[in-house]
C-alpha cells in the first residue's frame, strides 16, 4: 500500500515547533539541583515526540539531532545523572537549531548543519563521559545487525520448529493462527498439532492454550526469520528450532544463531527489501509539502471544540429562522404576516452578526502565544546586557487575530528589546537611584472597544525629554524655539531617522527605529504611543484592531465611483464654510476649524476621477485622521454606513498607493478602500515645493 | 470491519497510524493519551490496541496494564510503539500485558506488516 | 457566450495529444493571437467594472469574480493599438499566469474569442527580426494555421504590468 507521507508534514511541523516552545519555556523554568520530575518529563516527551515523527517521516538529520537530546533528558529524567546549567543552555540552544531545521524543511530549503553538528558533538561528549556512552551507540550498532541479519540465504533449508506455549498465551493477546499463517508465510509449511496435553473436558478452562505444535518449514529465509515470527512469545513459550536438512546455499547457517534477534530487526526486516525504496518516495513528497508551506505562512489553525459547537449553535438558530420565513413566504402575504416577517428579518439579521462573530473568533488565538518567546528573550538579553530583570505577563489568555498576532510579534520584539537596552537601568544605577536591583518588564494584553491593547512598560530611567529634543533639533525635526510638552517630544521617538542611543548597540540599535515599528502597527490598522515619566519608567500602548479581516467602512462617492473609508479614521463630517477657508498657496486649500487648520484634499483630484463636485461648499468634507495629523477628504456624498469583509487587491494584482484593499458591496460590485495615511503621502508626493512645505507648517503648528 | 484503538500524544503520528490503518480496512478510533484512551476503551470494544509509550495524563504501560485488567481486553491484542533507545521499556510493557511492540519509526508499510501478526 | 466557450474547450479536450499546445485564440485589430488554453481560466462578457485610481490606461479596473477581485487589462491598449468602443462581442478572457509575484488571476479584454487550435510546439516559429507588430517582446512565437498567421501570446510577459511599463 502506497501512502503519501507528505499530508501529515503539516501537522507534524506544526505540533513539533509547538513541542519546541513547550520545551523552551519548560527549560527556562529549570533550576538545575531543584529538579521538578513533571517538568522534566515534560520536555523528554517533547523531544521524544519530535523525535518519532522526523523518523518517520524520513527527516533523519532531526531524529539523529533529536536522539542525543532524548538520550540525555532520558538519562536525567531517570536519575542517573545530574542536570547542570550546561546542559539547560545546550539544550536552550538545541531548540533554536531545531526551529532552524523544521523551519527550512518546512520552506524547502537547504539546512546549514554546521551548528547541529557542533551541538551534537557537544552533547556526545557530555554522554561519552560515562560508561552510558554503550546507550548512544547501541542504535547504531543494532542497526548493523539487523542490515547483516537481514540478508537472504538464496538456499532453501528445512526446519523442524517446535512450538509449546505455555497456557496463559492467549492472555498476552497472541493468537497461534496468525503466528501459523506468518509462518507459512515464509516458505512451504507443514503443521502438526499435539492435541495430548489437552486436559479432560471439566478441568478445561477456555482462557487457556493447551495445543504445541510442530512445524516443518522449507525455507530460505533463515533462521532468524523463524525467530521473528515468535518474537512476541518467546517468553511465553518453549520455542525449539532445528535445522534438519536443505539444499547448500552460499553462506554458512552457523553465523545466524550467534546473532540474537535485536528490536530494530524487526523493523529492519519486515520490510527489508522495500526500505530504500521508501525512503525515495519520502523525499520528493517532502519537497512538495514544504515547498506549499512555503508559499503561505501557516495554513491551518487550532480551534478549541467549544468555538466549533457556538457556530453550530448559531447555525442551527440560522435554519430555524430561515424555516421561519420561508413559512412565512407560502401564501398570501397578510398585514400580520408583514408583522411576523419584518421581525423574522430582524432575527436573521441577528443571526447573521451573530454567526460573523463566532466565525471571527475562530480565528482568535491568545496573546500567549507572542507573550510565550519573551522568557526567553529577556533572559538572553538581560545576561548579555548584564542587567537584573523580571518580566510580568499580564493578560496572556486576551484573544487576538491570528495573521494581527503573526505581524505584531516583531514590533514587540522591538519593544521590549528597546525597554531592555535604552529603558532599565543596570543593577548599580539602579540602587543609586533607590530602586530595587531587578528590574522589571511587563507586557499586558487586554480589550477595549474593538481593539486590543498591548502594553510593554518598564521601571527605567524614563525617556531622556532633554536628549530627545536636542536630537530632534539637530535632525531637524523641529525648531529651537518650539514650545512643546514632554508628551509631544516623546512622540518624536517614533520619527524616521531618530535613535537617540549614544552608541549603537547590539541589542536594539540594529538600524531599525521606533518609526518602523510604528509603520508596522499602522499597516495593521494599529497605532502606538508612549507615556514616560523621568526616573519612574516608560509604557509604550498599542492598539490594534481585532480581525483584519473585517472594517467598518463609510461608504462615500466620488463622481461614480464609491470608496470606503475606515470608520476608526474619522473623526467627523461637515459641510464646508467657505468663510473658514484659507488658501495657502499651490492651490492647497486648508479649512480652519476650532483650533486647527486641516488640509483639503481632493479626492477627485488626487485619485484623477473626472467629474465629480468640484466646489468646495456644494460637497461634503469627511475629516480623517492618521498619524495624529487630521486631513479633510473632500467627497461627493456620503452613503451608508456599513461592515465590509476586506479583500486583497494585492493578490491578483499590484499595491495601489492610497487604497488599502477592496470589498464587494451588496450589489456584487468592487468597491475599493481607502489608506489614510497612504492618501496623504500621495497627495504631498503629487504636489511638490509650495504644499509639501505648506502642510510640514501645519504639522509643527499642530505639534 | 476490526475495530483498532491507536493511542499517541502527537497528533501527526496519531494521524499516520488512523490513515494507513484505516487505508487497510480497519476501524480507527483515536486518543491523545493513555487516559483518554481508556474511557473510550471501557465504553466500546476494540480488536486491537496500538499505543505509544510516553505520553503525558497516562503513559502506555500504565494504559496496557489497567486495559489488560478489564475482562473485555484479556485477550485483546495490545502493541506499543517504543523507540530503539526505550528498550528495558520492552520488558516492562510485556510486564504489563502488552502483545507485541513496534518500533519506531516505521513507515506505513512496516505498520501493517507488523499488525498483521495479530489482527487480520 | 458560455455554450460557445464550453464547445471550443470541450473541443479542446479532444485534441489532447502528447507535444501538442492548444491555443485560444481571439481577434485584435484584425490579427489573430493566441494564448496556451491551459492559463484560460473563463470567457466572460464585458461587464460594469470598478476603476482603479493612478493605474495605466490599459488597466481597465477590477472586477468581482465569485468573491476573488480580478484586474482587468484591455489587450488594445496594452499592446498601443488604437481603441475601438466595446461592443456585444467584446469578451474578457480570464487568465491565470504564474509571475514572480505568485500565481495571479487577471482578465484581458479582445475584439472577440475566434478559436481553439492544436499546435505543435515546433510549428511555433521564432519571432522574426522583421515584423510589423511593435510588441515583439510579448510575443511567444508565430505560427501558420493553414492561410492564417496565429501570435502567440507571452502571458507572462503581457501581464507583468511592470514589464514595459515605459510604454504607456
């Protein structure tokens, strides 16, 4: 039987990166000397599971990886050596090369071995420090018996078995039949069966085997073959086998019985002949699997079975409210009917939202899962950093879209690296200022409205205000003279080309700033800021939206086009006076409006649409904002409000500077929405000189 | 149809083990460990059961032995999946009243090579 | 529409030999083209169809096939030949094509869809230096099909959109 191993590559990678952090984050909770047997057990499962699966599906590199690790959490589990703080490094750095190997496998790629090797070789020489070592190598050694075991004799030999199970042999769940029927198998089969030790008819007892057998076996297959066939029952039973005659065949039977049947023969010999075809099949099936994973990031999702059942739930409720109208559609329609239906409606629209939730949960995973590398992650940059630091997880169980979670990581990273570095102070700074030695870093997740919020605080020294506006000045950024608060010259961390570190460091000065982070969240619909306080700690908050999914969208036109725009980004609409209109030159026009001046974009001109209202009055001016800069779109008309399922425009075709994807209305039309923050670069990029510097004044005004 | 209880943590494995024996012919019910394995064990009848050895809850000994113990598997074929190094493992599931073992890893082919000497 | 495209596919079908192409071919400007059958996705009438803001020209908009959108590149204006109204006749066909991108679907307005041929592969001959058509770099190969001369099509190519992008 042919079996596609590949279809359960998947899974396996899957299940054996999540069995790497569930080691991780056990290893970090270690004290070498204090060992917890849970713990423990725990990550030997881990290995061992990652382990099986590499092997059986032909990933040898991993299981050979794998089985040193397993050898050695073997041995510690069982006591029979002493866990070190060594060994929890070793092992912190195996999993990180064994992310490397099942992440390159999973994307068809090559695997540099270097490291496994080295790591390998590390843990050989740990295990070959003590007679042990006979375990490392007994695998291989076994293996070699099997492959000499195995050979066939190509002669025909007969041989006289005798086969006397003891009475308990059904109760080991054996059944001579098929042992007979695996027997003949091997060659020409002759069966006598001994019926005298039979006792009589009251003393029987049917759990029991009273019947031995004879067999006469004409076979080539050796030996050996026979003694696997009662491998299970040799225990359980007086196996005596005789060679009585054959045909002289090339090789000498004496060699056979000195080698005792040994545990992998039996893998080794049922399929002897098929075994390196098999593993021919495995690698081009391998390459296929990886190579689909690949194209996408991670293509299947967990889902808890109580978010399964609430869709179901919700379904049913759907059926029975649509058995309800139909009902209600037969005949003529009464004024009561009209009643019934217009509140049937009212329930299927309920259903609906309903069942769109529960939908949308299913793509729901905890923040745990980003929350779970920070241990990890802390301590390797606290060690390297030589500070003292503890970090609080708050929140883990707050759910989040699983692609939100995917983006968001990174910029966390970011973060916390940055808290680290720039934030905490060392442990003598510290106890100068009076703070305790350690540090301490939290991370808390929680939901508001429809977002969810990430904090990443820190009890540090604060964000420098003085050094940060020496710098923006120097960048230019902002003038000499500006008054600004402490909040608004935080904020400036987020500019491009701003890092106020002395000197780059390792640890986060890798030439990414705080302005890609903020791009990176912006581009999920998110936004950050930072609250600081001088000598008590920072706290950078991020909010995001829950699904990218789906948007509430107002629905505006231009000429005959309709655009979306996102709900989240306005902040009002109204129609435009005149009186309050300025123009500031470059045919930029700037609305004032209480305390502000806010630009007047186009949004005919800026997207080339033709035409749609011109005059400034006879439209409709919908106030956006993004970045904390405030635009006026200025549209035709506004239609509905409405939730839309956002699709890639991307996917089929290219990246359209000011639109950030499209839906489809309810009449089956494209519909395409509209990138705040994407409009306002286009509309500064189409226009140069005069209106470039025009809003760069408002902006430091508004700042 | 033989109905064959597969008992194993990882879920591609438990996968690969339901696939090809269900390719065979067999009816496959799976558990994720030893515990669960014998709730669903005490509430139908099986021809077979496979299980791995390490496995979180319940381990496969303790599974093959506490099933060994109920009347409707004293003569149940029972196999463990063991890894070369889990050898004395061996010893101790034959202890506890398992039939056979497979060693892993195996492919499906070596599987049903191997079930076939108890369960046809 | 549809009964004729299922008959030129199923047609298709038949002809299915080993080292032979079938190619789709549709009318532009009175010259014939082709593109391989197995990228054809669907032949769909013109139909309503969102614009899409700053695209070049011949990037007539995008469309809403079954939930998916789809872009739509008029072939005319791709290619710089002069633009004719849409009529009753004027067809998308939509096209699968691998680029470097990933695997995208788009759609490509003709004059109308004329035929389905099978070529084999070393009929297709290459494309002459000399040639009156100015889009030799999105031509495949030039083939006879007994009076006719077919261009095929380089779909790849054609639908690169930042291939040639200079052009327009």
């Amino acid at each position: 039987m042919s079996i596609d191993l590949s279809q359960f590559f998947e899974v396996f990678f899957e299940e054996s990166l999540e069995g790497l952090d569930v080691m991780e984050s056990e290893l970090l909770n270690l004290t070498p000397g204090d060992l917890d047997n849970e713990t423990i057990n725990t990550i030997f499962r881990a290995a061992h599971s990652i382990k099986g699966g590499s092997g059986t599906f032909g990933f040898t590199h991993v299981s050979d990886f794998t089985h040193v690790l397993e050898t050695l959490l073997d041995q510690i589990r069982e006591g029979s050596r002493e866990l070190t703080s060594e060994h929890v490094n070793l092992l912190l750095q195996s999993v990180d090369c064994l992310r490397e190997m099942l992440g390159d496998l999973q994307n068809n790629q090559e695997t540099d071995l270097t490291n496994a090797t080295q790591l390998k070789e590390k843990f050989e020489l740990i295990l070959s420090g003590e007679e042990q070592s006979s375990n490392v190598q007994s695998p291989a050694g076994q293996q070699q018996v099997a492959i000499e075991a195995q050979t066939d004799h190509g002669a025909l030999d007969t041989y006289e078995v005798v086969f006397k199970p003891q009475h308990h042999l059904f109760k080991t769940g054996n059944e001579p039949i098929y042992l007979i029927e695996e027997l003949a198998e091997l060659g020409e089969l002759d069966v006598v069966a001994n019926l005298e030790l039979i006792p009589d008819i009251h003393n029987i007892s049917a759990d029991e085997c009273y019947v031995t057998w004879t067999f006469y076996l004409e076979t080539d297959k050796g030996e050996d073959a026979i003694k696997e066939v009662f491998e299970w029952v040799e225990d359980d039973a007086e196996i005596t086998i005789t060679l009585c005659g054959g045909l002289f065949g090339d090789d000498p039977v004496e060699e056979n019985t000195a080698n005792e049947p040994s545990a992998s023969e039996s893998s080794a010999q049922t399929t002897a002949a098929s075994k390196n075809e098999t593993k021919n099949d495995v690698s081009p099936a391998a390459n296929k699997a990886a190579s689909k994973a690949a194209s996408t990031e991670s293509t299947s999702i967990r889902v808890s079975i109580d978010k399964v059942d609430s869709l179901i739930n919700m379904v049913g409720e759907l059926v029975i409210t649509q058995a309800m109208l139909t009902q209600l559609g037969e005949g003529e329609i009464t004024e009561n009917k009209m009643m019934a239906l217009q509140e049937g409606l009212a329930q299927l629209a309920h259903n609906t939202r309903d069942l769109q939730e529960s939908v949308m949960r299913i793509r729901m995973l905890p923040i745990s899962f980003v929350f779970s590398r920070f241990p990890r992650l802390v301590r390797d940059t606290s060690q390297k950093l030589g500070k003292e630091v503890e970090l609080k997880l708050l929140g883990e169980q707050t759910e989040l879209d699983k692609t939100v979670m995917e983006k968001i990581s990174d910029p966390m990273v970011h973060l916390v690296r940055n808290s680290l570095d720039h934030g905490l102070e060392t442990p003598e700074q510290r106890e100068e200022a009076g703070k305790p030695k350690v540090g301490t870093v939290t991370l808390n997740a929680f939901h508001q409205g429809g977002n969810i919020v990430i904090e990443i605080m820190d009890d540090g020294a604060g964000l420098n205000t003085q050094k940060i506006k020496q710098k923006a000045i120097q960048n230019g950024l902002i003038n000499e003279g500006d008054e600004l608060s402490d909040d608004e010259i935080n904020e400036l961390i987020f500019m491009p080309g701003f890092s106020t570190a002395d000197q780059v460091s390792d640890i986060s000065g890798r030439g990414v700033g705080m302005d890609v982070v903020r791009r990176n969240i912006q581009s999920l619909n998110g936004s950050i800021e930072v609250t600081s306080e001088q000598g008590i700690g920072s706290t950078f908050t991020i909010r995001l939206p829950l699904t990218l999914a789906i948007l509430d969208g107002q629905l505006v036109t231009v000429a005959q086009h309709t655009y979306i725009i996102p709900l989240i980004s306005i902040v009002e609409s109204l129609q435009i006076d005149l009186k309050m209109v300025n123009c500031v030159g470059g045919g930029l026009n700037v609305l004032r409006l209480r305390d502000e001046y806010i630009p007047i974009l186009r949004l005919h001109q800026i997207f080339n649409h033709s035409g749609a209202i011109e005059d400034l009055d006879k439209g409709l001016l919908v106030i956006v904002e993004s970045d904390n800069q405030k635009v006026g779109l200025l549209v035709d008309d506004l239609l509905a409000q409405q939730q839309v399922v956002i699709k890639s425009l991307e996917a089929n075709y290219q990246k359209v500077e000011g639109v950030s994807g499209a839906t489809i209305l309810g009449d089956g039309r494209v519909s395409l929405i509209i990138d705040i923050t994407g409009l306002i670069k286009l509309a500064g990029l189409k226009k140069a000189g005069s209106t470039e510097l025009a809003i760069e004044s408002l902006e430091s005004e508004e700042a | 149809m033989k109905k064959i209880l597969a008992v194993d943590d990882s879920a591609s494995m438990r996968q690969m083990v339901g696939f090809t024996l269900k390719k065979a012919g067999f009816d496959v019910t799976e558990a994720k460990d030893g515990s669960e394995a014998l709730e669903i064990a005490k509430g139908e009848s099986f021809d077979a059961v496979i299980s791995d050895v390490n496995m979180p809850v319940m381990d496969g000994i303790t599974l093959i032995r506490e099933l060994r113990a109920l009347p409707a598997y004293k003569f149940t074929p029972m196999l463990m999946l063991t890894t070369e190094s889990g050898l004395d493992k061996k010893t101790e599931g034959k202890a506890a009243g398992a039939t056979g073992w497979i060693v892993k890893p195996f492919n499906p082919d070596q599987l049903l090579a191997v079930i076939k000497k108890v369960i046809r | 529409m549809e009964a004729v495209v299922d008959e030129l596919l199923d047609s298709a079908d038949e002809h299915q030999e080993d080292n032979i192409c079938q190619f789709l071919t549709f009318m532009m400007a009175d010259e014939e083209y082709g593109v391989d059958i197995l990228a054809v996705q669907e032949i769909r009438g013109w139909e309503e169809i969102t614009q899409i803001p700053n695209s070049p020209t011949y990037v007539k908009g995008a469309i809403n096939l079954r939930g998916t959108i789809v872009p739509i590149i008029d072939l005319r204006a791709r290619f710089g030949l002069p633009q004719v109204p849409y009529s009753s006749v004027t067809v998308v066909i939509v096209v699968k094509v691998g680029l470097q991108s990933g695997d995208k679907i788009m759609g490509i307005v003709v004059d109308a869809v004329s035929d389905v041929y099978s070529i084999s592969e070393s009929d297709a001959r290459d494309v002459p230096d000399v040639t009156n058509t100015e889009n030799t770099e999105f031509v495949h190969g030039l083939v006879n099909v007994g009076e006719k001369m077919v261009v095929l099509l380089d779909l790849e190519r054609v639908l690169n959109l930042e291939f040639g992008a200079s052009k327009n």
